[in-house]
C-alpha cells in the first residue's frame, strides 16, 4: 500500500475553528502506526481536498495527535503531496535565511488572510503512515505549509504569529465571510457567494 491509497476514499469531516481548545494545545506523538491511523489520514485527506486546501493538521479534525497531511505546489509549482507522523520542521539560518512575506490563511479560520513573513526553505523530517523514516526539502508554498501544519501540531496557529493590528484585520475578514461556512463545512459545501440575496 502506498500513501496514493489513502487519498481516496475517506469520509470528510467538519473542520474544528480556532478557539477550541485541542487547537492551542501540543498534541501527543504517534507511537502506533496501524489502521486506524491510516483511517484516520484517509479521511484527512477526503477533508483537506474538500475545503481545497493545501495541508491540515489531526488538531483540525479534532485528534490531538502530531499528524498532518499535504498536497501544496512548490516553488517549482510541483505539487506534492504525503502525510507526517511526529514532524519536526527546520529552516536555514544565517546567511541562508531568506523571508518571504506573502498573505497565509488556514482552515481553521476561513476567509482570512494576512501577509506572514516565513523562511522560504523549509526541511520536515518524521514518519510516514506506516513508521518509515521520511524527509521532504520545500520551498516557495511549501515550505509556508510544512511551517504552518508542524505549528498546528505545536498548538500554534498562524494568528499567533501576526501583529495585533494584522490580526484584527484577519478577524474583520474572517466575520464578513463568515456566512459563508457552515459550521460543519467542508462536510455541509461553503455557500456560493451568488445565493446571498442583498436587498
Ligand atoms: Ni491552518
């Protein structure tokens, strides 16, 4: 079985918001590698590409588990894609260090989007779905992804990172499309904008 198996076939679920409490919390390692696990990254996987993002984190289904899961173009506009178990994430230092600084928005939140500045190279390194040893190099979105998702795992949302005033505009953004999400979207689709009657 490879990982292409588990990107089909899942059940979607409801994508937990920021604020509830297993979102800021350090998750537990994966010590199991089973599969029920395996279940579970099949099912993140249905529910990331639901909601059309590029990486969510087990916080962001409810399990406080250091789990994500992927599928982000690089700088190379290469998508990749995979599922991480205990990930630990480094960036360049020195010299090497370069920023970018582009708008970062999350699941967790939807509708909001500030501009984060982040190393542009990014090297996870963890388990796959099955215990074996693995490393992924990104660079341009992801390395943003592999930044964003091991955060998560660390009870660390991108909000955290931002200036007060940044976040209040992520905030103001987030409510006005607020309308827009069920609360149990991605299992019930975000409303098109279109059957919001004004009058
Ligand atoms: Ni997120």
């Amino acid at each position: 079985m490879a990982i292409e198996d588990l990107m089909s076939g899942g059940t979607v679920l409801p994508i937990t918001r920021w604020g509830t409490a297993v979102m800021h919390e350090k998750t537990e390692p994966i010590t199991v590698f089973d599969d029920e696990l395996r279940d579970l990254v099949r099912d993140m996987f249905a529910t990331m590409r639901a909601a059309q993002g590029v990486g969510l984190a087990a916080t962001q289904v409810s399990r406080g588990l250091s789990l994500f899961v992927y599928e982000c173009p690089d700088a190379d506009e290469r998508v990749r894609y995979g599922a991480f178990c205990n990930p630990v994430v480094g960036t360049p230092t020195g010299k090497d260090r370069q920023l970018d600084k582009i708008e970062e928005g999350c699941l967790s939140f939807p509708g909001g989007y500030q501009p984060l500045a982040r190393p542009d190279r990014a090297v996870c390194t963890g388990q796959d779905p099955w215990g074996d040893e693995i490393t992924v190099e990104g660079t341009g979105l992801l390395a943003r992804c592999l930044q964003h998702e091991t955060d998560h795992l660390n009870g660390i949302v991108f909000g955290d990172r931002l200036s007060s005033r940044s976040y209040r505009k992520l905030e103001e953004q987030k409510d006005s499309l607020a309308h827009l999400y069920p609360d149990d979207w991605p299992v019930t689709a975000k409303r098109a904008t279109a059957a919001r009657v004004e009058a």
